[in-house]
C-alpha cells in the first residue's frame, strides 16, 4: 500500500499554504475545478500530495505534539539553520524536542492553526 495523499483542514487556505510554501518550498499542483470548498494541493514527492482543506469552524487537536499528531518531514541540506529562521520568519514557533536523537531535528508548531511538524536534518550526502 502506497500512501497517496494527507489532508488537512483549515479555516484559511491561503494563509496554511503560503505557510507550507514559504517554509518548506511544497509545490502546488492543480486542483480539481468541481471542489464544493476551497482546496490547494501539494505535491510531496513520490506521487504523493499533501491536500489543505477548507473546514468552517476547524480547531486543531489538543495533541498536537512530539507524543500526539505531527507530521514529520525530511529536510535535505546543510542550511538546517536557515530553514529554522525562515520558520520562525514565517510565524512558526519552535519546540525543543522532549528526547534525544542522534540526529538533528526540530518540532515547529505552524502559526495559522497550530499543527506540528517534525523536520529531520539530512544531509545531501546521505
């Protein structure tokens, strides 16, 4: 079984997706004309895409968080650092994860409705 897409709802598409571009550089890929709400969709690479929803009256779980829903992500290259203050410059609040990797890694909680992404360091050499 091949994941094909994830949604996620929103009271702002607009704002969620500039978010999701500005961030972490998702593309946009056509959406279908015969949608009954507003949509924006992503592609995330590997024939999958991430779907932004409108849903009047939308509040994100209480358990967004490290141990809850979040959704994680690879970041390839060395500019881990960039990527941090780019978030940050977007309105995005970073988390300190609660246990220790090997790895670098960050929790970003997304200022438009509060989700939480885990970004992954990895290098272009790996």
């Amino acid at each position: 079984m091949i994941l094909a897409h994830i949604t996620l709802p929103t009271r702002d598409v607009e704002r969620t997706a500039a978010f999701l571009e500005g961030a972490f550089g998702l593309p946009r890929v056509p959406a279908p004309d015969n949608s009954p709400v507003d949509v924006a969709w992503f592609d995330i690479g590997g024939g999958q895409q991430l779907h932004v929803v409108h849903v009047e009256g939308f509040e994100v779980s209480a358990f967004e968080g490290e141990f809850g829903r979040h959704i994680a992500l690879h970041h390839r290259g060395r500019d881990f650092g960039e990527l941090k203050r780019r978030l940050t410059a977007l309105g995005a609040t970073l988390v300190t994860p609660e246990r220790e990797t090997p790895f670098e890694r960050v929790f970003v909680r997304e200022p438009v409705n509060g989700y939480v992404f885990e970004v992954f360091a990895i290098h272009l050499d790996q």
